[in-house]
C-alpha cells in the first residue's frame, strides 16, 4: 500500500523526498492547467526540473496518444527503471502518469501529488491505472501502486464548486459503504469550507475508508469491487458524455450512477427507501441532472462492456444497507431501464 503524507507544504515534502536525487532522474507529467503548480511545488528543490511532459486537459485526452507523448519525453531524454515520475494533476493525471510508469520498462518509480478532491479521496489512491479506449472508460489499464501519495489540503481551496462537488461525490459512497453516522456527517457538512478542520476529518475518514477496502482486496478479486458502487451506471453515463462533447464530470457521473445504483438496492437487496431518498434528494439539490433517458439504450450497451461482466446480464455491486454491500448482482435490462428513470 502507497504512502499517504498529509500537509500544507507539499514543497517542504517533495523537497525531502528528493533528496539525492539528480535534475536527470526526475520527471513530470500534468495538464496545461497543473504544470502552473510546478515551480511552486518544487521550489525548495535546488535545481530546475527540465524534462517535463504536459497533456491537453479534459477526459478525452486521457488516451493512448497522450500516453506516448509521456513515453516519448521519458525515452528520448534517457529516463530509467530507477528514475522518478512525478504526476501533478486530478484524477486523468494520475491514472494516465501512473499508467505509464507502469509501463515503461515494464516499471518505473512515481510519486503522485493530486491536485483535486476527487483525485485525494479516490483516483491517486488504491494502485489503479487506466486509459479510455474506443469511447470506453478506463479500458485499458494496470496495477501500479505510487511510492508516495502527498495530499496536499491547500489544492482544494483553489477548486470551483463544481470540482469540488464531483470529488464530493467519491465521498458520499465511501459514506454509504461505511456507516450512518459518516454517511449523516456528509449529507449534513459544509461543503464551501473544505480546509476547515471538520472537513480535513472527513477527507481522511474517506481516504481510509477506500484503504481500508484496498489493503483486503489489492488486485479487486473480491470485497474491492464494493468500491465500484455508482460506478457501472456511472461511467456509462461519462462515456455517454464524453462521445457526445458534454461537459460531465467523473464525479457527476457516480453522483447520478449512485441513484440508480441505490434504486437497484432498493429493489434487489432491501435497502432502506429512507436513506435512498435522502441520498436522492442530495445529489439531486448539489449536482447537474442528465437526461439518461434520451441515450438509455447507449447506456446499456456501454454498461455490457464494463470489466465486472464475467457472463449475461449486467453486474453490480449493491448494498443491503449502509455499510453492507454484495458484489457481483446480475441485473436485468428492464430493471436497468426502471433504475435510469430515478435520475
């Protein structure tokens, strides 16, 4: 399991932990927005980065060809199994740097430094890697645990609303896979404070909550698909999003996958109409409604493509209540198709 340093001076610590390492060995990936933080980020280092690898932002460019530009910066200036990929970005950042270090001679060293909430409390945590493929989410991908995750809190307060909610939402499921008092605890927060200490605690619980579930299952053979609630609907309608050039972000997507996922719940596992609606109405108040019934078709042909599918029928993960979960439910289509009209 990868390191989690929490701070406020993330420079401080990357200057630490590049101690003894040479300008020659270091490299970077982020977007055109994140390689701003960069010079801040490593200005207690007493030398200048130079090998540097910056992809377009935007969940379209998480892709094969944003990844061999990366493999290109990191074989032309000479990097080694030993050097160090430095991923500074949200949740495309990581997944696609991590990704290539993976990869590049079969292996190299990285350490991630999210810049988003959703990034902190899921994407740089738990050793996945992935890219899109073909319109499909996170298609192709590996395991590769980070060497360090440095969860810096002062990123969250440069974030709009917007991104802060869909990182928020990566939280209400940790919530709902853990228990009432956490799950009440978020529907309840602030979230336009997210450096105030009750916020810094809820962060951390969640972080440990997804640990929690990714130290018992590290390859997802098991518990771990738990944290793939939301996620089956979820990124049908992400990929939806992205092939037809809306604006939908990742969190979004969950936020509206968890309402039907929780109808699914409902109805397969009894879980409680009372909490589903709480759930329901908060996402519902906090988070852009999309119109899942016009592209419902195209849903279920995106979901029949989801990694979890070992056989007929779409697979999820459901909960029987807050914090119990049953993995691998086969639902029918036309249960699918009721579950999409709660959105």
């Amino acid at each position: 399991m990868e390191q989690i340093i929490f701070t406020t001076d993330s420079s401080m610590v990357l200057a630490e932990l590049l101690r003894g390492v040479r300008h020659e060995q270091l490299f970077i990936v982020a977007d055109k927005h994140t390689v701003g933080f960069c010079d801040k980020l490593l200005e207690k280092v007493d030398w200048i980065p130079l090998n540097v690898a910056v992809v377009d932002c935007g969940e379209e460019n998480k892709s094969l060809n944003s990844v061999a530009r990366i493999w290109s910066v990191l074989s032309k200036r000479g990097a080694r199994r030993s050097s160090i990929l430095l991923c500074v970005g949200g949740g495309m950042v990581t997944d696609m740097g991590g990704f290539a270090a993976s990869t590049f001679k079969r292996g190299m060293r990285c350490i991630y430094v999210p810049t988003t909430l959703l990034a902190q409390v899921d994407a740089s945590l738990g050793g996945k890697t992935g890219i899109n493929f073909d319109g499909l989410k996170n298609e192709i991908g590996t395991f590769k645990e980070p060497e360090r995750v440095i969860i810096d809190v002062m990123f969250l307060k440069t974030l709009p609303v917007r991104e802060r909610m869909a990182g928020f939402a990566e939280m209400l499921k940790h919530g709902l896979l853990s228990d009432v008092e956490y799950l009440d605890r978020l529907l309840t927060c602030d979230t336009d404070e997210p450096d105030r200490e009750e916020f810094l605690d809820l962060l951390k619980r969640s972080i440990a909550v997804k640990n929690e579930i990714v130290i018992l299952d590290p390859l997802e053979k098991g518990v771990r698909k738990a944290l793939n609630f939301g996620h089956t609907i979820g990124h049908a309608i992400e990929s939806c999003s992205v092939m037809r050039h809306e604006n939908l972000l990742h969190g979004e997507s969950v936020a509206l996958g968890m309402i039907a996922e929780l109808y699914l719940s409902v109805r397969e596992k009894g879980f409680p109409e009372e909490i589903f609606h709480r759930v329901r109405d908060f996402i519902r108040r906090y988070y852009p409604i999309y119109p899942v019934m016009g592209y419902a078709d195209t849903l279920c042909e995106l979901m029949s493509h989801d990694k979890k599918n070992d056989r007929e029928g779409l697979n999820f993960t459901l909960l029987e209540s807050v914090g119990q979960f049953s993995v691998d439910n086969y639902c029918s289509r036309e249960l699918v198709m009721e579950a999409l009209r709660q959105i």
